[in-house]
C-alpha cells in the first residue's frame, strides 16, 4: 500500500470516528477540526481567524486527532458498527 493511500484511509478513518466522538471534543477543537477537514482551510487561515499561531492550530488538531484514536480504542463505537454492517 503506498503512502499516499494510507493517509486518505487514515483520514477517512478520522472523520468516521469525528462523527462518533464529536460531542466529547471541546468547542474549539470542533471548529477547527471542522475548519481544517471540511472547509479546507490552511493552518495559517484558521491560526488567522483565531489570532493564533500556525504552530498552535496544528498542535491542537494533533491532539483532536490522538483524542479521537484513544476515544475509539476505549469504547469502539466505530469498530462494532463496523462488525455489524459486515
């Protein structure tokens, strides 16, 4: 599997466990892992419209992200939907 497509999987696979987990996300991280994966806005316009760092913004969707994995490896809503509409 070359990279390119792991990376789409990984990101299908983030926004799948998105729409489980999202009501356990802060506010913030909602908007701009929303901004960021939906509106397709750049690090550097989401930093923008928080007057935040371009460095702040990636490190708080890398959390969201890591958020997202650990919420999914401690309940695993997505992985028993998924055996179930196997």
């Amino acid at each position: 599997m070359n990279n390119e497509q792991e990376c789409l999987e990984r990101r299908v696979l983030l926004n799948q466990l998105y729409d489980h987990y999202k009501p356990l996300l802060t506010e913030k991280q909602r908007e701009v892992y929303e901004l960021y994966e939906f509106s397709d806005l750049s690090l550097g316009e989401i930093a923008e419209i928080y007057g935040n760092s371009r460095q702040a913004v990636y490190d708080l969707l890398f959390r969201t992200k890591s958020k997202l994995e650990k919420l999914e490896e401690k309940m695993g809503l997505a992985t028993r939907e998924e055996e179930e509409n196997v």
